[in-house]
C-alpha cells in the first residue's frame, strides 16, 4: 500500500510484510498520529533480497528522509517530532 503521494508521504517509508502484526500495528500508529507514509514490502518487487538482508527480522522499520527511526514498535510521536524538524 502506498498513500497519497505528498511531501510527507514521500519522506516517510514504512517497511513492512505480509502477515506482519506490528506492521499493522506500525500502520495503525502511524494513521492515528496523522502521518502520511510511502510503505515498501520488503519481501516483494526487484529489490527485495536487499531489502531482506537489511531489514528482515526488524520490521516493520519506518525511516523519514532516509534515516531510520525506529523498528518493531513505532513510535509516531517520533515520526511526528522527525517530520517537524524538516529535511535533512
């Protein structure tokens, strides 16, 4: 699933799963918070054995801007906090 595509959905990524619970947990966290996200299957599409070897057993990971803030249990709050900072 990817969201809407605007400026925040383009700086946070959601790397998930199927069958994954913290990642609905993740994508529920994420919603009630308001945040807007792009979400990658880390299991699916060309460049999934890299994204295996580098997230497989921490999903759900979500990254703004490209650095990661956090993996298993989100903590949008953080999300919220890196969002406001702006872009690095």
């Amino acid at each position: 699933m990817t969201t809407q595509p605007d400026d925040d959905a383009s700086r946070v990524v959601l790397h998930v799963r199927s069958g994954c619970h913290l990642c609905d947990d993740a994508r529920a966290a994420l919603a009630a918070a308001g945040v807007r996200w792009t979400e990658v299957d880390v299991d699916t599409g060309p460049a999934s054995a890299d994204l295996v070897a580098r997230y497989g057993d921490l999903v759900p990971v979500v990254s703004v801007d490209g650095v990661q803030q956090g993996f298993w249990r989100i903590d949008a709050d953080r999300v919220v906090r890196a969002l406001a900072a702006g872009p690095r």
